[in-house]
C-alpha cells in the first residue's frame, strides 16, 4: 500500500479574508480560486506528520519553515497580526506562533546551524 499526505485543509466561515492572509503574510498564490475553494498549491519537496509532546494533545499546528523569519514578522505587523516569539525551538530553530482569521494555530521556523541537514 501507498500512502502520502495529499493536502491540509481548513474550515473558514471566513474565505476571502483567509486567503487574503495567506497571501499577505506568505506570499501564496491560489492556483484554484472557486467560491467555496481556494488552493494554493506550495512548493515543497515534502510535508511531515509528526506526532509529538510539543504541543497539548488534541491539538494541531501547521508549521512552515523559512529562512528569513524577520521577514515574516514585518509582514505579521505591517498587517496588525499579533504573533509569540520569536523563542528558541526545538532542532535549533528559532520560530514565532500566531493564529490566521479562523483561529488556527500557526507556527513558523527557521533553522539554524545547529538544525539538522534536512532541515535547511
């Protein structure tokens, strides 16, 4: 059996200003554009599924990695988002936290020297 992770999907009451966000604070560009579905497609070479202690059970974070964290902390505050951090995380990352317009959980890092190969 194959298996791979094919897509994260967020419930919104709040659509236009969802995407609205996403493509302020990263840069995404909607590649399906409906009135009840938006995609943006991302360029990655994989996702993780990770299960872990570093967060409350029952709970979930979509994180994303960078390597230029200032960046995105301007653009949080250029757009009036509140955001934690930044703060030491683990494999050597420094990373901030913040919640989109539907309350999701948000985490984005960036890692150091010290990270893991593949993790740059």
């Amino acid at each position: 059996m194959k298996i791979r992770l094919q897509e994260i999907e967020f419930g919104s009451g709040k659509v236009e200003q969802t995407k609205n966000f996403y493509q302020s604070i990263f840069g995404m560009e909607a590649t399906v554009d409906h009135q009840n579905l938006t995609v943006f497609t991302l360029p990655t070479h994989s996702v993780d599924f990770n299960i872990s202690t570093h967060l409350p059970a029952q709970s979930m974070c979509t994180s994303f990695l960078t390597d230029d964290l200032q960046e995105i902390m301007e653009r949080l505050t250029s757009n009036s988002i509140k955001f934690e951090g930044p703060k030491p995380s683990h494999l050597g990352m420094t990373s901030i936290e913040f919640k989109d317009p539907n309350g999701n959980l948000i985490r984005v890092n960036q890692p150091s020297q010290s990270s893991p190969d593949w993790l740059k």
